[in-house]
C-alpha cells in the first residue's frame, strides 16, 4: 500500500492535496460515495479501502511537514471526540517532526 500511497500523494485531486490545502482534516466516510476524490478509487478498492480520515501536519511556523492518515474497511463517519484526537496528534506529531529537524540537521525529510 505504501508504493500506492507514494504515487497519489502528490496527485492533482487527491486527499493528500486536499488536506494541506485547506490546512484542516479532510474527511472521506466512504470512498464510494465520494465523489470529490474519485482519483483515489482503483488503489482504495484494490486495497479495501472504504473510509480514510486526513490530517495536514504542521510546524510551529505554519509550515507543512507531512499528514497522516487512517484507513478503515467499512465506511467510518467521524465524531467529535476524534475530531479532537486527531488534531492533538497533528499536533504532537508537528512538534516531534520539529524537534528531530532543529536537533539533527540533516536527517531524512529535513
């Protein structure tokens, strides 16, 4: 899944673009039925994939460091609770990414 991953992530169209554009969680209850990501449906159907919850990830400055997301096999609305976990890993992930770069210069992704 990860080679699949890698050659969406910068497409034109999908959730990976859509996430750090609009600089919040982008929100997939159902490839299905989706529409707005459609790209993404021959890998997210080869992988049984149904659902996907993404969140930009972020530097202290703004700046984009990456996104993480979570992938279900059925269809998975989200709740508020999550919402907010989501966004604290965002934020806890931002800072860690923060740190390694500031304190070992030249390490992968810096």
């Amino acid at each position: 899944m990860a080679e699949r991953i890698g050659l969406v992530r910068d497409g034109a169209g999908t959730v990976w673009d859509a996430a750090p554009a609009a600089r919040s969680e982008v929100i997939i209850q159902d490839v299905e039925g989706d529409l707005r990501y459609a790209s993404d449906l021959s890998w997210t159907r080869a992988s049984g994939i149904r659902a996907i919850h993404t969140t930009p990830i972020f530097d202290g400055g703004g700046r984009l460091l990456g996104a993480f997301s979570i992938f279900y096999d059925r269809p998975k609305p989200i709740d508020a609770p999550q919402r907010r976990r989501n966004g604290q890993h965002a934020e806890y992930l931002g800072g860690l990414l923060q740190s390694i770069k500031s304190n070992f210069p030249g390490a992968a992704g810096t």
